[in-house]
C-alpha cells in the first residue's frame, strides 16, 4: 500500500480505517462526505456508485454510503449496501478497526430490518453486543468507530420505544454514579475538548433528541461551536456553520425571531459557498426554508398544507427524500388537523391525493414501519 496523503481538511469521522485506502480513494470518499453534509445528495451518492471493488467493500466507504442512504429515508437500498459489506470478502479479512466496523454495519443492519419490516430481534442483539464490547472501555480510549457504535447504541433503542440509558440499556461510557448526564453527552464532550469535533459533531444530533429541554440542547449546541477556536484539520467553518443552523431552527421552534435572524446570519456567513467554488449548499437553503416555516408556526401564523407541500416538491427537486417526507407529512397533518383553519377549505379529494403521494414516497424508499423513527440521529446529515 503507498504512503496514503490525507486532505488538508478532513470532513469524515472513520479516518481509523483510511490506513487501508489509497489516496485518490480517500479524496474521493471525502469529496462524497462533504457532498452529504451539504445535503447535495445526487453528487454524493455518484461518487460513490463509481467506486468499484474492492474499494466498494471497504469497511469506511460501505459505513459511509449507508450512511448517506439513510440520511435520504433510502432504507431498503442502505440495507443492500450493510448486507454487501458484510458478506464480502474484505469483510472475512478484517482485523482490529475494520473488525470492530463489522459490529456497526450488524447494528445498521438491524436499524434498517426494523425500520424495513418491524423486525426488532436484531436491534436487541446488537445493543446487547455493543454494551459487552464497549462497557469497559475508558472514555479516553474510545475510537472514531466505537463513537459510531455509541450513537447506534443510543438511536436503537427508539425503535424498541425504550428510552436510552434505561435498563437493559445501560450507559456508555459508563457515567459516575453522581453525574446527571448521558454517557453520548460525556463523549460529545471528551471529543470535543481533544479536537475530535467532526466525531462530536456526528453525535450531537442523537444525544439533543434525548435531552429534556431545550435549554440543555442549547447549552449541547453552544459547547461544540465553542470547542471550534483552535486551528484543526477539521473543518471549523462548516461544524460552526451547522451548529449555527441547528441553533436557528431551535429559536425558530421557540419562537425567537431575534436570535433566530443572529444565527442564520452566522449560518449563511459561514456555508455560503463563492460561485466558482463548485459547490452549493443545499443544507443552507433547505434549513433556512424549513427554519422559516418554524418561525411562522411558533408565531401562530400557519404556514398552511400548500407551503409545507411546496417545501416537499424542492426536497424532491434535490433528492432529499427525508425532508420530502417530513414536509409532507406535516402538510397532511396541517390538513387533518382538527379545527384547523384549513379543514374547512381542503377538498378530500387534496388530502388523498397528497396520502396517496406520501404513502408511494414510503413505499418507494422501503419504509413500512416506524416511518419517521430516523429522525434525530446525526452524523452530518
């Protein structure tokens, strides 16, 4: 293997397992992770169509594009791609990080078999495998694919409707008897004081979906923008950037116009990308709408079924199938909804038609049960 040359900014989490890539393979793999953090899915998942084999296999690429199906809702096509990595013949020569992969691509799978067919088994076994193999292991020794495995181990159990930390599923890292928080906010917390942010970043959207309130989620957001002020390989503008958005739509649910402007100020400042950059950022357009839509529903403003539709026909315009779906489902709510002031004026006809469009998205994307049960795990995007 040659002498592998890392980009000078590093957007991935599982840098562990490059030592088994060659350059232009992790160029590539990088170009698609920043792709999906973009939300720029089309570009992102050609990447990674046109790796071959063994390439395809390897255990960084196979975590990575599942990944990004999954950011998309494509649950029956991320199964296929979990299933291939497990079953190749890379996969029967692992050793050390790469073997400890094969544990995440099993609880991915499991994710998937739940979310494809309601089949919870492997959802138990894995959260079972996972707290034997990480139960002892010190906060200080945890790799970049055990941090994958934390933020499965916290996301599964949402699928068992069983909160995380709870018996049988006990923290990890283990948390001293005296502390109040969650073991995945201790590691978010460790990462990030080691300048490991793009780990601490791929966590922070599971562990703010189980915190309390808001203010502990403000309190989880702030601490990682904070942690971005010293010089990294990591890439501090778009960690920065992203927290920036996430902080907006949380004023926005609020209904705090005035932080809310601050941080799409910060947000645009830092992923605005020059026009002959190549590049364009979906995430910023699509959380800016979304963001706006927030903020007229917390100031009691509508928005009514037809602008959460017109935010689903741009999600679809951009193949973002998960915001698709969330759009159109709070769109037939907005419909239903008792006493709305739309109930009156939605012809029946409008309501099927639109359950009828949502139904063929779910049926599409190999999504029968615990639809929106994706929501809220992290890992840029």
């Amino acid at each position: 293997m040659e002498d592998v040359v890392y980009p000078d900014i590093v957007y991935g989490s599982l840098t562990s397992l490059y030592e088994t890539l060659d350059t232009y393979s992790i160029v590539m793999l990088e170009k698609a992770i920043l792709h999906r953090s973009l939300r720029n899915f089309f570009k992102s998942l050609a990447i990674f169509d046109a790796f071959h084999e063994p390439i395809a296999s390897h255990p960084a690429v196979v975590l990575e594009h599942t990944w990004t199906l999954t950011a998309q809702y494509r649950f029956r096509e991320a199964r296929s791609i979990a299933v291939r990595g497990l079953s190749s013949s890379h996969a029967k020569r692992l050793g050390g990080d790469e073997h400890d992969a094969a544990i995440v691509l099993r609880a991915l799978l499991a994710a998937m078999d739940a979310l494809i067919e309601g089949l919870l088994s492997g959802c138990y076994e894995s959260l079972e495998e996972i707290y034997a193999w990480l139960r002892n292991v010190p906060m200080t020794d945890f790799t970049d694919v055990q941090v994958w495995a934390v933020n499965l181990y916290y996301y599964l159990p949402t699928l068992l409707n069983a909160p995380a930390g709870s018996s049988p599923f006990r923290d990890i890292p283990c948390t001293p008897p005296t502390s109040s928080s969650l073991g995945i906010s201790l590691l978010r917390n460790h990462l990030q004081q080691a300048g490991r942010l793009n780990e601490a970043l791929f966590l922070l959207d599971t562990e703010v979906s189980l915190l309390p309130n808001k203010d502990a989620e403000i309190e989880a957001m702030e601490s990682i923008r904070s942690a971005c002020l010293e010089p990294s390989s990591q890439p501090l503008i778009y960690i920065q950037g992203a927290v920036a958005l996430k902080l907006a739509l949380l004023y926005a649910q609020l209904g705090d116009e005035e932080s809310y402007r601050e941080e799409m100020f910060n947000a645009a400042a830092a992923l605005s990308e020059p026009k002959d950059s190549g590049l364009h950022s979906h995430l910023l357009r699509t959380d800016t709408w979304l963001a706006r839509l927030e903020l007229s529903r917390a100031n009691g403003e509508g928005p009514g079924a037809e602008a959460w539709e017109a935010f689903g026909d741009y999600a679809a315009k951009v193949g973002d199938f998960r915001i698709e779906a969330e759009a159109l489902s709070e769109a037939l709510e907005t419909m239903i909804r008792p006493g709305s002031e739309e109930e009156g004026d939605i012809e029946p006809e409008n309501r099927e038609r639109l359950r009828a469009r949502l139904d063929g998205l779910y049926a599409r994307l190999g999504s029968s049960f615990h639809r929106s049960r994706w929501d809220g795990v992290g890992g840029n995007g």
